[in-house]
C-alpha cells in the first residue's frame, strides 16, 4: 500500500468512529425518554453490536426479525 492509501484507510476509519459515537449518543439519549419502551429492541442491538464490535472484538450480533417490530 502507497502512504497516500494508508492515509485514506486512517481517515475512513476516523469518520467512522466519529459516526458510531454520535449514533451511539442518539441512542443513549432515546433510551432515557419516557417514549423509551421494551418493543425498542433495535436500539438495544445497536448498543449490543457497538459493545461486541468495539470492546470485545467479536462479530456483530444477528439482528433476529423481532427486532423489526417497530418498522
């Protein structure tokens, strides 16, 4: 790889992080208002994707049809 492509990668990567964090925020701030119930299980697996992709170096989670209720 030529410095220039590194250099592309690393500022994807930097977007993209920026991205998870600000989704990650709005979610967070869903879940504390009182519209907040259990059928939101699709805030719930982007929490559990998050946590599993960033922290634990796993795959992310299956997102199962129940999830989709709210659509």
């Amino acid at each position: 790889m030529k410095e220039l492509d590194v250099q592309e990668v690393i500022n994807m990567n930097y977007r993209l992080s920026t991205l998870l964090g600000i989704a990650t925020s709005i979610i967070r701030d869903y879940q504390k208002l009182e519209a907040y119930h259990d059928s939101c299980n699709i805030c719930d697996w982007w929490m559990t994707a998050i946590q599993a992709v960033v922290y634990q170096n796993k795959p992310i989670p299956p997102f199962s049809d129940k999830n989709s209720k709210i659509f």
